[in-house]
C-alpha cells in the first residue's frame, strides 16, 4: 500500500495529524490506490507560509520565464499522458478515450497559458493632458487557493494553476478528496519542471477541514472553487467577509433542444454523449431533453434503443461506454432522485443500481431515461450528477427556450436545427454562458472562456485568457507626467470653460 504525502516549500511531507484516507478505484471499491493525507489547518498555516515566502522572488521572475516552466510542465504530461490517464480511469472511473481527453485538455491549457507568459496584456490610452502618458499593467494579488472537483481531476486544476502562476501568484491546491492521485502526478510535473519551492504547494484532506481553512486563512488572498452551489454560497459569505477575490464555478441543469427540423440522427449522438458521458458527472451534462412534438415519437423510439446498446462497466476496459459514479454515496443520491423521478414523469429504461455480476465490486447505476417530464418536475430543475435524462416535450421555439431557460442555473445550453435564423434567435435568448448549435451541452474547448450565469457562479470565468486573468490579477495603472510642471487633470484640462 503506498502512502501519498503533501507537497510543502518543495518537499513532500506527512500531514500534522499523522492521519490518512484511503482512496478507492470506484469500479472495484476493493482496490485501494493508496492512502492519502488528512491534513487539518496546520497544514495549511504550513502552505501558506511557504507560498508567501515564495511570492516576492517568483512575482519578480519575469512572466515570460513563468510561462517557460508552464511549457515544461505541459510537456511532462505529453510524455505522460496514458499513465495519467490510466492512472485517472482507475482513480475516477470515466472511460479511457474521457481521461486521455482530460489530461490532453490540461496539455492544451499549458499551451495557452505559457504563451500568455509574453502577452499579460493591459492597455494604453491617450492622455487628457499635454506631456502626460498613461496605461495599465496586471499585478499578481498573491497567495492563491485554489479548490477543484474529482470530476476532471487534471484538466481543471491546470485550468486554475497555470494563470494563477503566469501571472505571478503562488499557490496551494486542495484537490477533492475522491481524487487525490491525479493531483499529486500533476504536482510531479510542476516539481520535474522546475518551479521553485514554495511556488506551488498541495494539501490534502476534506473540503470541511482543509477546503475551510483555504478560504478563512487571511493570508490567503484569492479563491478559485468549482463545485455545488451549496457549497460556493457558504465559500462566497465567508470569503466576503475578508474581501477576498473568488471565482465561483458552480452546478448546471442543461438542456438541449432538438426542433422539428433538426438532423435526427446527429441529435441522437448529441443527446447520447451529452447525457451519458462521463456517467452524467459534468456540471455542462445533459440531463434535459426538450424535444420538439412532431419528431418526439420517432426520435424517443431511436433514443431508447440506443440506450439499450451502452456497455456500462470498468473504464479500463476499451469497449466500455458508461464507467461507474465516484462513489456509494453518490450511486444513493442518484437513486434517491430516480425515486423522485417515478412520481414525476414515465420511466422509460434504466432506473436502478447495478450490483451484480461484474458491476457487484463498483459504484455502477443504468443509464436512466424518463419521459413526459413537467417542467416543474424536481428531475427537471434540480443538479442530479448521474446518467439520468429528462425529456420533456414542446411545441414550437419560444416555449422550448422559455422551458430551457426556466431553471436556476446558466451554464451550458444546447439546440439543434436546420434553421439559421432559428439558431441564432436561440443565440440571442438563451441565458447561459454557453450555447452550442447542432452540439451537445458538453465540449468546452480550454481557450474560450467557460462559466455560466445565475446559480452557476459569481460571474468569473474559467478557461480562455482575458477572463481568467481577472481572477488572479489586479490592475495597476501608471500615469508619468514629463512636462515639468504641476498638472491638475481635470481642473487645467477645463480651466478655460
């Protein structure tokens, strides 16, 4: 059995409460991938101290060379990549072809953001005043925490990470405690690169111990958390408190429109990857199915079949096409929301654990459809993180997008069909951060931002670079006045009027 350390000023070290937790492959809770620290706020008041002693010398490291060792870390992963992602399926349970793709994200996002090490745009803008010149840099803000979930357990702690670090700041990852290993081989990666120690730390342990002290340590001056909205409402109020910078990425209920015009068939894949990728377990799934009424008989008929045919099982396993849930407690919370769902809507396939014959060892749960959904339906409006969809049906554009949009969420959005001038009325009235035409909800590519409106977040945006930046910087701007005299802006700019 191997135990896993913390990584503190460069070193890796055992936790301050000389405790750990296991960590279980969720497709055969009998393998135990090793045990893992169970920190409490010493190992944070630890990180910290470390990271702050590390901000001025690394704050100073000119960004392009920042950006240089983001290069090498996304080289390592290259090097890496099916390790990792083996590493990954077996840790988390998604599919192969999944985790190859998280951790080729997280080769992508280095990509971006080590070039942005020679870019960290401001902006210039001419003066109001002769001899006087002025423009804007950004500023690193200083210790960063930053706390992901297990669902991507690389491709978002790079999405944090790297622009936290191009821009200047330390930081300490506090990864989700179902996934502790995919964050301690990218820390690997960050330690074979290079980075000095103290730069980038890693704590491990639960959200309430760990993931609390992050957010109420005073010296810990920004917060990234992607996670439940439960959770990112308790992280807001405490964070506010201090007047802290939080980025808040939150829970999904998406949809997907599929109009009378739309390609059928290509919907179908949509709806089949949207849905039931990554067992459900995206806050951009697709757990709504608005369907138009004219080709709601044939494309359910189409859709159940298709169902019929998915492979759920280990992830390690190629022809597997449905992996497990992350865990017993999430396999009864999806169950619990099937119940619900039999009071609400028709149950079409699905609708039970799987505990038998090869799924007997693992956390599996049948691919679920349920049919002739209310809108008002709590399987309709309330974040399930399974593989269950709901359909509802519809009778022409305004009503689908009055129905998608009838939710508390704004995260991802989705409508197929033929129609240009459809699309693009549907561009203009979906209120999500993201919509895709003749795609599913799922998808995000790393240099565009991602995020969502309402109950999704606080209005920050992960991925692409402006937004990002907004989030571990502050602007700066300089004015030099070289005329020799005293000039009061304003009031000798207007002085004659």
């Amino acid at each position: 059995m191997t135990t896993f350390r913390n990584y503190i000023a460069g070193k890796w070290v055992a936790s301050k409460t000389g405790k750990t937790f296991p960590n279980r492959n969720p497709a055969d809770q009998s393998d135990v991938i090793g045990e893992f620290p169970a920190s409490d706020p010493r190992d944070v008041d630890a990180a910290v101290v470390a990271a702050k002693k590390a901000f001025d010398g690394w704050r100073r490291t000119p960004a392009p060379k920042r950006g240089e060792l983001i290069f090498k870390v996304g080289e390592i992963l290259s090097r890496r990549k099916e390790e990792i992602a083996r590493a990954m399926t077996r840790e988390m349970g998604k599919v192969l072809k999944e985790t190859r793709g998280d951790v080729q994200e997280g080769i992508d996002t280095a990509v971006v953001h080590g070039g942005e090490g020679r870019r960290l745009h401001g902006f210039s803008a001419p003066s109001e005043l002769p001899n006087k010149a002025g423009w804007t840099v950004r500023a690193p803000i200083g210790v960063a925490g930053l706390i992901t979930p297990w669902n991507f357990p690389l491709a978002i702690p790079t999405w944090k990470s790297f622009p936290a670090l191009v821009a200047g700041n330390t930081v300490i990852l506090k990864p989700a405690s179902d996934t502790p290993h995919c964050s301690h081989l990218l820390v690997e990666a960050f330690e074979e690169a290079g980075f000095p120690a103290g730069v980038v730390n890693l704590i491990h342990g639960s959200g309430s111990t760990v993931g609390n002290a992050l957010v109420e340590h005073p010296e810990v001056r920004v917060i990234s958390f992607t996670g439940s909205t439960a959770v990112g409402r308790d992280i807001s109020a405490k964070a506010g408190k201090a007047l802290k910078r939080v980025s808040l990425e939150l829970g999904g209920k998406n949809a997907m429109i599929v109009m009378d015009d739309a390609d059928l068939e290509l919907a179908l894949e949509g709806v089949l990857w949207g849905a039931f990728g990554t067992t459900g377990q995206r806050c951009t799934a697709t757990s709504r199915l608005i369907l138009h009424q004219s080709v709601r008989e044939e494309f359910v008929r189409r859709l159940i079949g298709r169902v019929a045919t998915l492979k759920v099982g280990s992830g390690l396993d190629e022809t597997t096409d449905v992996g497990p849930l992350i865990n017993k407690a999430r396999v009864e919370a999806v169950d619990e929301y099937v119940r619900i769902g039999t009071k609400e809507g028709e149950l079409l396939c699905g609708g039970a654990p799987l505990r038998s014959g090869a799924h007997r060892k693992g956390c599996f749960y049948a691919p679920t459809v349920f049919d002739r959904v209310p809108p008002s339906a709590r399987i309709a409006r309330e974040e399930i993180f399974g593989p269950v969809l709901s359909i509802l049906t519809v009778k022409d554009l305004d009503e689908a997008l009055r129905c998608l949009n009838d939710t508390a969420y704004g995260l991802s959005s989705s409508i197929y069909t033929r129609d240009i001038n459809n699309a693009f009325y549907a561009i203009q009235e979906l209120e999500t951060g993201i919509v895709y035409v003749n795609a599913p909800t799922i998808g995000a590519e790393c240099h565009y931002p991602f995020g969502g409106t309402k109950d999704t977040g606080n209005g920050h945006r992960e991925g692409g670079t402006h937004p990002v930046y907004e989030v571990f910087t502050e602007w700066k701007t300089i004015y030099v006045d070289y005329s020799g005299r005293l000039q009061k802006a304003q009031i000798d700019n207007r002085k004659n009027e």
